[in-house]
C-alpha cells in the first residue's frame, strides 16, 4: 500500500508546531517524543505502520477547535483518532500530520430518558453509553464486535453496526445529532435531539465520512428500551452453501429477527477452542436471535425451525438459559480474538444482497484456492455484510501482497453481484484504491466537490477514501 510523501516544509518547522501546541494544550496534552507516540503508528490494520508529527490529547471541544486553529494557520494535516480499533486504516497518521486522539473525551454530558437520547462525548466507548443507561432499562443499539474497546467518534466516522444491526439499523439509524469542528477550528452543531432536523440532512453527510470533513467531538444519540426478553437459536449446516440459502429463505419469509450470524468451520473450531461455547462440529454455523415476550418469541422461533430444517440442518439448539445465551454469544463475540491463534490476518467487510450468500460464499471459496490461501467467514449474514478473514503470514515475504490481491478480488466480487465495498469498516486506506470499482469517475468528483466544501486545504485524514493520486492532486492544487 503506497504511502504519500511527508511535506517537507512541515517537517523542517516540527519543533515550531509543536510549541505552539503546547501554547494550547499544556501540561501532558501533547505527546512528541519517539516511544510515546509509537503507540499511535497503526490501528487494528496493523500492517501499515507510520508515527505521526505528535500526538495531541484534548479533554474538551474548545481544546479539540484550539488544535485545530493551529494546524490549520500551520498548514499541517489532521487524523483523528478515536480508540485506534479501526480495520482499515482509517486512524493511520501520516508524517507530517498531528494525531487528535480523542480518548480523554469520553464523559457523559446529558441523559434524557424522557426524550430517548443520551448525548456524550466522542471518546466514550461504545459498550459505556449502554452502561450509562442500563439501569434506567435501556440501551444504546449498534454493537460492533470491538464495543467494549471502540470509541463513538470512530463508530460515527464509519458508520459502524454489529450483530444486531439487522433490527435496529447502523449507526446512522441512531445518530441524532453531532458536534463537529471543522478544519479552521470553526465549531458547528449539526442535528439534535429532535427526530428529523430541518434543512440539508448534513448529519447523514457527516456520519460516515471517515474524519475527511471534520472532528466529531459530541454526539446525541437515540437509546431504545431493552426487550421484554431474547433467545439465540444455534444451527448447524453441511455446508456454507446451505447456510446461506437459510438465511436467505428467513429474510424472503418476512421475519425479523435482531440478528442472524454465519461462521464458517476454520472460524467455528477458533472460536470454540478460545471460548468453549459449545459449538457443533459442522460446516457452517448461524447464530439467530430473536427477541420480545415469551410468546413472541415462540412464534419466530417456530417458524425459523420450520425453515431450517428444509436445509437439513447437523444441529438445532435453542438457548435454556441465560447462561447458555451468553455462551453462545461469548463464542461469536470472541470471533476476531480467536481467529488471531490461526495467523496474522486482514479482515474485510464487503456486503451483498443476501439473496446472493449462496454463490458468493462458493465463489470465495474458488478465490481462495486460486490464492493459495486460507479464508475464514464470520459475518452479519442477515444484512450480507460479509466478513472474510484472509489468514497469512506476515513473515513470509510476499504473503501479506497475496491477501491484498485476494481481498481484492473478493471486494470486486461483492460489487458485482450487486453489493458494495463496505458495509461499517469503512475505506480507509485499505479500499482507497478500489473505489474506482465501485463509483464512476462523475461519482467520485462530486464526493470530492463535497470534500472541498468542508476542508478546502484537504488536510483532514489525508491519504483515506479518495484514491491516492486525486487525493494527493487536490492536496497540491489548494496548497
């Protein structure tokens, strides 16, 4: 993955920048020396590795805008950085750049039960705006499998979901409203505690926009009522093929369940040696859960067996109990960790029409024999949001090349049957160059123009989304 050329000019006034960020952010908020901001040269896609200028750590939107008044007089670039648990580049810093790392921010600023909306900080992780609110029986609904870890700056910027986005939407399906300080430190507030703002719907601009048009400091977010009750349902298939063609016949019957989950064997045999859930020796395995009253339940879970056995399923289990439900969950949620015991490994998520998991699953099986390389699946199968795991060895040389082309492949094949590049990881780095696959030369200008409105200098998370040379192109044409 090619990296740009640091600024020069940048660099020669390295120590002149950072005194002034120190001017603004004294005490231990700037972090400059050599092992402190080693931590801070990768994210989750730990393959590419780049320390940045300095690290910067605010406490407060008016610190995060004061930074931002100074790069912006300096010329320098800014990558924001949330918990680091992106997998696809998205907080990898540049040379000449200042890193924003937001984890400081992470205090609740409002609870409105009344209104159904929590609004905190960007730092706060996700798992702890639930725990804010648990206790007055709710939740906060999007769970990416890194919620006890990941930041919802980050999950805003990617327009993150998780297992039960399949009920309860992504991200964007629960975002109200956001803080944003824009490249020149200007402060705005877009959205808020209403439904619908009125105007331009900029918050459905901002959300999923990877850093590239400004910071996300503070955010509104809609919380939901936790469910009477819910049941995960284990089944067990002979095949990858055949487990897609059950999800498939569950969503065509018009059922809802909160969450449908596929792994494959490699991932099934990795999970259950990390976390012993009790899982079957089969070839595929779906986790569906359904949730409601008792009787409720009863019926979905009725009607999912019907389904399942006309795909002659290895094993059918309901959870008995809570703890039997945790288990079972402990396993999927642990997929990622465990899958870590069988290589290094890049993970993607491309996602498909969900009538397409039968073929597409069989042809990433072909991709990965034609590579000579082992991929695993575990993925959201009831939206398609695939996630193959490509295992390789970063040893070995030439292997981490061959993962890309196969990732590549399987990204290109994800268009094809009608699908798309991402479905919550976003581009990053890692898709920035196979965007051309996916938009017309006309679609990625006018996403541009979008870019030149908000940061006309292209200084916010330089070298992500846009392909490397237009991005660069743009960079030098405002400089």
């Amino acid at each position: 993955m090619e990296m740009p050329v640091p600024d020069g000019r940048i660099l020669a006034r390295r120590q002149e920048i950072i005194a002034r960020l120190r001017s603004v952010l004294p005490g231990d908020g700037v972090i400059d020396d050599p092992v402190g901001t080693l931590a801070y040269e990768c994210d989750a896609l730990t393959a590419y590795r780049c320390r940045p200028l300095c690290v910067v750590l605010p406490r407060s939107t008016a610190e995060v805008a004061e930074v931002m008044r100074v790069c912006h007089a300096e010329g320098v670039p800014v990558v924001p950085r949330g918990a680091g648990t992106s997998l696809a580049g998205g907080a990898l810093p540049t040379a000449d750049s200042v890193l924003i790392g937001l984890a400081r921010m992470n205090e609740v600023l409002e609870i409105d039960i009344g209104n159904r909306l929590i609004r905190v900080q960007a730092g706060r992780t996700n798992l702890a705006v639930t725990a804010a609110v648990e206790a007055e029986g709710f939740f906060y609904a999007p769970d990416p499998s890194s919620q006890l870890a990941c930041a919802i700056g980050g999950n805003i910027g990617m327009n993150s979901g998780g297992a039960h986005c399949l009920k309860y939407g992504v991200t964007t399906n629960n975002l109200l409203g956001v803080t944003l300080v824009l490249h020149d430190g200007t402060i705005v507030e877009i959205g808020g505690p209403q439904m619908d703002a009125g105007g331009l719907d900029l918050l459905g601009v901002v959300c999923g926009a990877e850093g590239q048009l400004g910071i996300v400091t503070e955010a509104t977010l809609r919380i939901l009522p936790r469910p009477e009750g819910a049941r995960p349902v284990l089944i067990g298939f002979s095949a990858n093929e055949v487990a897609g063609a059950c999800v498939a016949d569950i969503i065509r019957a018009g059922i809802l369940p909160v969450a449908i989950e596929f792994m494959d064997r490699p991932c099934i045999r990795a999970c259950e040696d990390f976390a012993h859930a009790g899982y079957p020796d089969c070839e595929a395995l779906l986790i569906v859960e359904v949730e409601g009253g008792p009787a409720e339940i009863d019926e979905q879970i009725g009607l999912i067996r019907q389904i399942a056995s006309r795909h002659d399923p290895v094993e059918l289990r309901e959870a008995a109990s809570e703890e039997e439900a945790r288990r079972i969950w402990l396993g999927r949620k642990s997929a990622f960790g465990a899958m870590g015991q069988m290589g290094d490994y890049i993970c993607l998520d491309g996602t498909i029409p969900v009538s397409a998991l039968p073929a597409t699953l069989r042809r990433i099986g072909e991709l990965s024999r034609d590579h000579g390389l082992q991929v695993a699946n575990v993925f959201h199968a009831g939206d398609g949001n695939l996630h193959p795991l490509i295992i390789f060895d970063a040893n070995r040389p030439g292997d981490l090349e061959r993962a890309e082309a196969l990732g590549a492949d399987i990204l290109r094949l994800c268009v094809a049957v009608g699908g798309c590049l991402t479905g919550e990881h976003g581009v990053g780095i890692e898709k920035r160059d196979l965007m051309e696959v996916q938009f017309t030369a006309a679609d990625l200008e006018a996403q541009m123009r979008v870019k030149d409105v908000f940061d006309p200098g292209w200084t916010l998370n330089p070298a992500k989304v846009f392909p490397l040379a237009a991005s660069a192109a743009r960079r030098g044409a405002a400089g």
